[in-house]
C-alpha cells in the first residue's frame, strides 16, 4: 500500500467513522461511493454505499447485500476486476487502454 501510495487503515473497528470522515475531507456523499467486501464487518458500509460489492469468495451472509459479485476471488484479481468495473463505469476506461499503448 506505501508502494502504491494508497491511503489505508488497519485495525479499525468503526469502519463507517472513518469512512465518513474520508466522505467529509472529500466533499463526497454515501451513494457517490463503492466499497467491495468480503464479510460481516464490512455489511454496515456495503449498506450505505452506491455502489455495494462482494468479492467471489465472501461470507455467503455478505451476498444479500451486493449488487454486484466478482467473478475473481479476493487476492486473485478482484480488486483488478472492480477498478476496471469502475473505470468503465465513469467512461475513463479507454483512456487508460491509450495510456498503455493498447488499441481495440
């Protein structure tokens, strides 16, 4: 993650505490949002999100909370398959295939 220069927390137990205060520093609101998840304590935020995802492999209780399952499982691609769900979804997709050179 420090590689990646992503932002990330680690042992947090109010999960939608910190969400909500990423939401307010970037002037974001719940249903602007997605959040992929793969358990229980990820329910509360797939709840308030627009955009719930759950990874292949989750929790089968998780599911019911989705509208969108991955075909990958988690730390087999899935979080690939979601930025480019993402992407595609905001019509910046081909933007990214032309930074790589790569042609339809």
């Amino acid at each position: 993650m420090r590689d990646l220069k992503l932002e990330y927390y680690l042992g947090i137990n109010d999960k939608v505490a910190v969400a909500e205060q990423v939401l307010a520093r970037e002037a974001a609101e719940w249903r602007e949002c997605a959040m992929v998840g793969d358990d229980l304590p990820d329910v509360p935020l797939l709840r308030r999100v627009g955009w719930p995802i759950a990874v292949a492999n989750c929790s089968p209780e998780l599911k019911r909370f989705a509208r969108t399952i991955t075909k990958a499982r988690a730390g087999f691609g899935a979080v690939r398959e979601v930025v480019e769900m993402l992407l595609r979804h905001n019509r910046t997709w081909q933007g990214v295939l032309e930074r790589y050179e790569v042609t339809p």
